[in-house]
C-alpha cells in the first residue's frame, strides 16, 4: 500500500491565470488595482511622447500597450462595483487629453 504524500496547502487572497487576477471574494480589487497601475505607468510614456509623435502613432501606441490589457477579461471584471472602475476610467480620459492635447 503507498503512503499519500500530503502537503500544506496556503491560502491566498488572490491568484494569477491567464493575465487575470482572481481574489476570493470575486470583487476584482486585485485585478483593477494591477490594470490601473499598468495605465498609470504607460499614460506617463505616452505623456512623454505627445510632443514628438502624430495622433496617429499615439492612438497605435495606446492599443499595443494599453488596450488590449484593460480589455483582457472585461467580461469579468467589468461587471463589479461602478465605484471600483471610476480610477480606470479617469485614467481613460486623461488617455484623451493625453492624444488630443
């Protein structure tokens, strides 16, 4: 007869899969937090770059780095609380005034 090899198992407040963080209530915080952080940072690259590039590059610069990682899963994610997605969407306005100046 062979022995079960049992482990510990922790408990964690979220997880990582396929790019999506799942937190064990199923409010999206962790996963909100990661896009809007992710925003932040390459709205500052783009601010950076508005006074040497066209609208257009600057439009082709936001899908390859920001869109495609707000729309990853907003399937999910975007059903939570409308007060959660308020820092996201601010950022998506700025994203505006960033392009159009």
């Amino acid at each position: 007869m062979q022995l079960l090899n049992l482990h510990n198992i922790e408990e964690n407040n979220h997880i990582k899969r396929l790019g999506i963080y799942i937190d064990n209530n199923l409010n999206w915080a962790p996963h909100i937090q990661h896009i809007n952080n992710k925003i932040s940072q390459n709205l500052g690259f783009l601010f950076r770059l508005r006074h040497f590039l066209t609208s257009n590059t600057l439009k082709q610069i936001y899908y390859s780095l920001i869109y495609f990682s707000l729309h990853d899963g907003i399937i999910s994610w975007g059903n939570t609380y409308p007060g959660r997605l308020t820092k996201v969407q601010i950022k998506q306005s700025k994203r505006i005034r960033c392009i159009f100046f």
